[in-house]
C-alpha cells in the first residue's frame, strides 16, 4: 500500500492483483501434546502490531487468528517435521532452547514427556524481552517444575535490566551442566529466530564445547557436527 501510494499513476485495480504474490502460508508449530490434550490442537501466536508512516499495521496471519478466526473459522494443512522430534527413548535427557513463540513446540514436549511417563531430565531455557509481560505459560512451566516432569526452568528477560541478557547467555552460566547433561546423551533442541537467536546459541554451544570440554574449536565443530549427524541436535527456526 505504501508503493502504490507512492507511485505517479496508481495501477488499476484490476492490474493490481497480477502484480502481487499469493500470500504463502503461515506455519506455526503445534504447542500442545494429542496424548495429553485429546481433540485439540494448541497454537502460540504473537499478535503482530505497530504504526508506521502513519499508518497501523498488522500481521496478516497473527491479527487474523487473534481477532476474526472465531468468526470465520481458519483453514489449516499439517506439514509434517520429521527432523524435529523427541527421542524414542524416554530416558534420554532433553534441553530446550524456546524463547518467544519458540516456547510452542517445547510445551508440546513437555506435556508429551509427562503423560508417557518418560524418565529422562526436561531443561528448558526460555527468554523475551519482560518478565512482566511476556512470560508464556508462567503458570504451566512453574507446575511442571514442581510434579519434577520440568528438571530446569533458565529464564532471560532482556529489557529487565540495563545490560540484555539472552537466551545463549543463561546457557553459558550453566556451561558445566549443560556439557554434563550432553555427555550423558540428552538431545538439543532448538527453535525460533533464525536470523540471530539460532545463531547466538550455536555459538555458546560451540563455545561450551571449547570451554568446559577443553576441545580445540575445530574438535568443538566436530563435536556439534556429531550431535547433528545422530540427530541429537535438532532445529526448528524461521
């Protein structure tokens, strides 16, 4: 809108239409457990909004589902992710990094771990910018700590305090135990911002492996490529 605005002589609107792309579909992971929320499928969206030029803006999906889908009724399609799932032994540890909207898939899991009765350590590390506001599923997250199905809760809300501080940071606190809990098996997962959140905690993986293994960066890479190749290192980022 803010293109043609701009232009000397607006296309038409029947031209219009042949100059824009369909709208592609939106995928957002599925943050609730068939075992355990029977019937129901649980989506966490964050409702994109912001003025700009003079004008309010929405996202086109996330606004949709916030403030017309029980209106309208929303068609959907599955796209399956077979490289982003819990391993079939319950009694392997697993260490989640979700924060924002990233936290969806990870509320699935945990949820899944609880009703199967896995055995294995659940450690998620969570972050948005204010604890006040946006902390997803606080209530939920506290109860699973105290039936011990949630091992660790990490949190990182960056605009709480003067220095940010992120996800990959609370992972470096806990450099020794995470490196221990790897060790010992467990899977990594990640999910969310590809652009630097994936990023940024690649990086303190890596570093983690340097530090606390005492391995050259080279044998660190090694050692994350091998996480990935026996599918112990999985991503879900967007």
């Amino acid at each position: 809108a803010d293109v043609i605005r701009e232009c000397p002589t607006p296309p038409s609107t029947a031209a219009l239409p042949k100059l824009l792309r369909k709208l592609q579909p939106r995928l957002y992971s599925i943050s609730s457990s068939p075992k355990a929320h029977a019937g129901q499928v649980h989506l966490t969206v964050g409702a994109v909004r912001y003025d700009s030029h003079g004008r309010s803006r929405k996202g086109v999906c996330s606004t949709f589902l916030a403030d017309r889908a029980l209106i309208t009724g929303v068609p959907i399609y599955f796209h399956s992710s077979p490289g982003f799932r819990l391993p079939t032994d319950g009694s392997r540890p697993v260490i989640m990094v979700g924060p924002g909207t990233g936290i969806a898939p990870f509320r699935a899991f945990l949820y899944e771990r609880q009703t199967t009765g896995a055995t294995g350590g659940n450690w998620l590390f969570f972050g948005d910018q204010h604890e006040a506001s946006d902390f997803y599923y606080r209530e939920e997250l506290e109860e699973l700590q105290k039936t011990g199905c949630l091992t660790h809760l990490d949190t990182a809300f960056s605009r709480d305090q003067a220095a940010k501080i992120y996800v990959q940071n609370r992972m470096l606190e806990r450099s020794s135990e995470l490196h221990a809990w790897l060790e010992k098996g467990a899977h990594f997962y990640v999910c969310g911002d590809a652009s630097r959140m994936a990023k940024d905690v690649d990086r303190a993986l890596h570093q983690i492996y340097e530090t606390v293994g005492h391995l050259s960066p080279e044998a660190a890479a090694a050692a994350v490529s091998k996480l990935k190749s026996e599918g112990r290192y999985q991503r879900d980022v967007y």
